[in-house]
C-alpha cells in the first residue's frame, strides 16, 4: 500500500475511535502524524480536518434527534426563554457554535503561528501538557458532578461552546471539555455526551473546512478522502461501544499517563 494511504488509514482510525474518547482525538493523531514525520503545522490542520469524518459519523447516529432540533430553531425569539425541549437544544447548538467559531478562529491563529515556530520535540511536549491538563479538568468533573438539570440555558450555550472552541489546542480533549462542563453545570451523563457530539457537528465541519483552505493538508485528495471515509466509518460502528466504555473507565488517568509520556518523549528529543 502506497504510505500516504497507509498513513491515511492509521489516522482515520485514530479519529474514528479517540472522537468519543476524552483523550483528545486531535491531539493523539497530530502526535501520531508528527512521529510518522508530519510537521507540527500540518499535524495540527490535518487533525482538525479529520473531525469531518467523525462529525458525519455523529450527524447520522443523531438522526432521529436532528429534525426536533431544526424544528425548534422556529420557537426561537429575541426575548422569549420558554421555548421548549426542542428550542432549548437548539438554542444551544446555535449560540454554542457561535462562541465556538469565534474563539476557535482566534486561538487556531494563535497555535498555528506558535507551531510554525516550534520544533518537533517541543510541539510534542506541548500536547502532552495540554493531555495533563485536560485529564485533571475530568477529575474535577466527575467529582463536583450533580443531577439537576435537563434543558440547557443560554449560559450553558456560551460556556461550552468557549470550551469547545479552546478545545482546537491539540491535546484539549473536545469531548471531554464540553461534557465535563455539562457534568460541572448539572446534567447527567448521557445527557451531557447527547448535547456535547450535536454541539460538534457543525463546528467539525467548519474546523474542517478550515484546516483544508488554510493548508490544502499537504497530501493527496484520494489519501485525505481515504482518511476521511475511515474515520466516519469507524466512528458510527464504535460510537455506541464508546460512549459505554467512557462511563466505566477513568479516562482522567489515561489523559495523564498519555500526557506524561508525550511530555518525556518530547523533552528527550529536544535533548
């Protein structure tokens, strides 16, 4: 098999299963990219291009929930906060989007222009430290997590959707960002993973979108399409695996172990 390709169905899977994971996807296969000899800056956009595979991957396991949700954008009205179950998730997809979109461009310049300026070693040890950090956050969720609510607010919207927008750093795990703040703010478990993978939809595609016009992803269209298939395939035949997996496993700890050994490996090749 041609090494693009091969390179191609390596990180399709990576995504495909780590999506649903709160261990940063991205920042696993932009570790893997860099260390199959990818430069920091084309990991990084070649990552966030990958979302779009797992984003059609949630879009179709969602489907059932996706005309209540179009539905409901018709209930929404400046002023008025009673817009039921279906306006309320909407809501929430909308302005959460927004704030994801607007933070996202900005920190996406941020880190492009710092891996543009940072070797290998150093770009590795970046994203184990932001897996540390990410693993603690989950600890702290899960710890302060309480039951108490089930329609998000418009506070909800604009505080998860800054986290998933900072979650374009390689290493922030978006999945475990968005539902660890959903836990902190009150909603249950499968409550809180329904609400984070409609929120990732449209800001996947956009991330997508983006990391391609910015950088064209620096390989070939058949091997980016290949990359694209694998993870949208693998990501709704182990969704529902997942995301059972995910309540019985302190993913917290394997955040930090990953971090910490992306940390050392990276330190020792600046060394």
């Amino acid at each position: 098999m041609d090494r693009a390709l091969l390179v191609a169905v390596v990180v399709g899977l990576v995504q495909g299963i780590f999506e649903w994971l709160p261990i940063s996807s991205e920042g696993n296969v932009a570790l893997a990219l860099s260390v199959l000899g990818r430069s920091p800056e084309e990991a990084v956009a070649f990552a966030l291009f990958l979302h779009v595979g797992t984003a059609l991957s949630a879009t179709v396991y969602y489907r059932d929930r996706l005309p209540g949700l179009v539905g409901g954008l018709s209930t929404l009205r400046p002023g008025v906060d009673d817009v039921g179950p279906d306006g309320a998730a909407a809501r929430f997809v909308v302005v959460g989007t927004v704030t994801s979109l607007a933070l996202g461009l900005t920190v996406y310049q941020a880190i492009t222009e710092l891996v543009s300026e940072t070797g290998g070693g150093l770009f590795v040890a970046l994203v184990g430290v932001l897996l540390v950090g990410t693993g603690l956050f989950q600890r702290l969720s899960a710890s302060r997590a309480t039951e108490t609510r089930r329609e998000p607010t418009l506070v909800d919207a604009v505080l998860v959707g800054a986290g998933q927008g900072l979650a374009i750093l390689p290493g922030v795990s978006r999945s475990g960002t968005t539902t660890g703040l959903l836990l902190l703010r009150g909603y249950d478990e499968s409550r809180s993973f329904e609400l984070s993978f409609l929120l990732s939809i449209p800001a996947a595609l956009a991330a997508g979108a983006l990391a391609y016009a910015d950088t064209g992803l620096q390989t070939t269209p058949l091997a980016a399409a290949v990359a694209l298939g694998v993870a949208a395939v693998v990501g709704y035949a182990t969704i529902d695996a997942l995301l059972r997996v995910v309540e019985r496993v302190a993913f917290w700890g394997v955040c930090v172990g990953l971090g910490g050994l992306a940390v050392v490996g990276g330190v020792g090749l600046v060394v």
